[in-house]
C-alpha cells in the first residue's frame, strides 16, 4: 500500500462508525450496511479527493447514495407496518461485554420499531429523515443528493415525520426497562397468566418474523390475551434463554443445544410492554452472530 492510499485509508477509518451508524438506519440490515459503507470505501479509493474540505460530508453523501439505490432496488415499500411480518436486523450485543463500535452505531437508541415504521417510507422520505432528523444534514445537501430543490427535501422529512409521529420509542432507563422484561419472562416460565397481564400494555403488538423457519409461521398479534395465548404456546422454551442486548436494550435470546432459536425485544412504555418483537428463524439469527452475544 503507497503512502497515498494509506492516508486514504487511515482518514476512512475514522468515518467508519459513523458511516454504518448512517447505513444501518438507512436500510435497517446490518450485511447491507456493512456492503453500503464497504462500496463507499471502494469510490473512496478510486476518487480523486484532493480538494475536498470536508471528508466526513463527503463520504455521507456516497454512501447515502449508495443506500438511497439500495432501497430503490427493494422494490415497493410495505405501506404500513403491518402489511407483512419482517422486522429489520437487530444488533445484538452482550450484557456484560459491549462492543463500542455498536454502541456508537446505536447512540440514538434506534430500536426495531422505529426501523420497522421507517420500511414505510419511501427512499426518498427516508434519507431525508434519516439525513436531516438524525444526523443533521443541512436539507440543501440533501437536496443534492436526491436530485431535488431545497425546499423539496424539506417536504420529504415533513412527510417522514407525519408517517412516524406516534411510532414507539424505547424506554430510556435501561434498569426499568430490564425489570419489565424480566417480569414478562419470569410469568411466562411460570405460566402466571395474571402477570402476563400485569406488564403487558391491553393493546400491546406481537410481530413474531418466523421467516423460513421451524417456528412457523410469522405473526402479527394485537391484544394483550391474544399475545399471553402466544406466549403460553411457547412456554416450554422459557427455560432456554438468556439475557442480552437488542439494539442497546435489554432483550433475551432462546439458546437451544448451541443454536439461537428466537429472540425477542421489548418496548416498554411507563412500565409495561405495548410492543413485542420476535426473530424465529434460526438461520437468520446465525448469520447475525446472536449466539456469540450469550455469556
């Protein structure tokens, strides 16, 4: 590697983070992220950037455009969350043992919900969101990118921001959070059906992505007796889990003779949970890594 393309590289690394903190919401897959920001890298390398002021906007910009073509390769947009059961990748994190890098990637406590309602959105809407509400992009830079006037990229967040008002948010104290999802689990080993119902919202949501696995089939379930009759059909494997972090929030994954068989994340609202969701498809959880989380 010549000199140049080792400063090239060293000033790349240092925008590394925040690159994937911008894929990640932006595609809400952790292997697209890592391919948007690794294609960012590649225009990186085969780019004249002598006269660029600010490297970091610079690569914001790739590879938003990268992300923004990925989207648009997707195919049609699921008009509302509950069109179809597939929830975004989670990042999943030991309790004990927390990896910075996906710390600083979920800084905004960015939780499965938010990712979900953003699938909503059109491309267009999303990098507006993300770019602006987020990160902080001034809306004439977004304009650039999306071949749009100023006040276009304006009225693309406005109309975001109207598709996610009322979206779920996590619960930011962690130790409350956790108490709650402790309870929910230690009800559902006990099969108390009473404090199911103790820390379950009445019109919590259940989205259970079973995607081609044994656990079949995915799910959207309102009503809090509707996810305890769920929950009391899975009871058995209460005994298999283990705790972990989902998105930077307490969370559990079901571990089964080595293999992750489920993982659920919870959004707690004053004190009880309004939203579950569940990734059933042991294939999928391997490719993500869930099992290296458990201690």
């Amino acid at each position: 590697m010549d000199d140049e393309a080792g400063l090239a590289a060293q000033a790349f690394e240092q925008h590394r983070t925040h690159l994937r903190s911008v894929a990640y919401r932006m595609l809400g897959s952790v292997s697209d992220a890592d391919d948007a920001v690794q294609e960012a890298w590649l225009r990186l390398a085969r780019s004249e950037t002598g006269d660029v002021r600010n490297l970091r906007a610079w690569l914001t910009t790739v590879v938003a455009r990268v992300c923004l073509d990925m989207l648009r390769s997707r195919g049609t947009r699921r008009e509302e969350p509950l069109d179809d059961v597939h929830l975004p990748d989670p990042i999943v994190t030991s309790i004990r043992s927390v990896d910075p890098e996906e710390q600083a990637v979920l800084a905004d406590s960015v939780g499965l919900a938010l990712l979900v309602v953003l699938d909503t959105l059109s491309p267009n809407e999303r990098l507006a969101f993300v770019l602006h509400d987020i990160f902080g992009v001034p809306f004439d830079q977004i304009g650039a990118i999306l071949d749009r006037s100023e006040d276009a990229a304006k009225q693309l967040a406005s109309r975001a921001r109207a598709r996610l008002r009322g979206a779920p948010t996590p619960e930011v104290d962690v130790r409350k959070h956790r108490e709650v999802v402790n309870a929910f689990l230690a009800a559902s080993r006990a099969g108390d059906f009473e404090g199911l119902l103790a820390v379950l919202h009445p019109d919590v949501l259940l989205r259970a992505d079973a995607g081609d696995g044994p656990l079949g089939p995915s799910v959207v379930i309102r009503g809090a007796e509707a996810v305890i009759r769920q929950a009391q059909r899975y009871a058995e494997f209460a005994k298999f889990t283990q705790p972990v972090l989902v998105n930077g929030l307490p969370g559990f994954v079901v571990v089964r003779d080595g293999v992750a068989m489920s993982l659920l994340s919870a959004h707690v609202e004053d004190g009880r949970i309004v939203e579950l969701d569940i990734i059933a498809d042991p294939e999928r959880l391997e490719r993500l890594g869930v099992v290296d989380a458990v201690e």
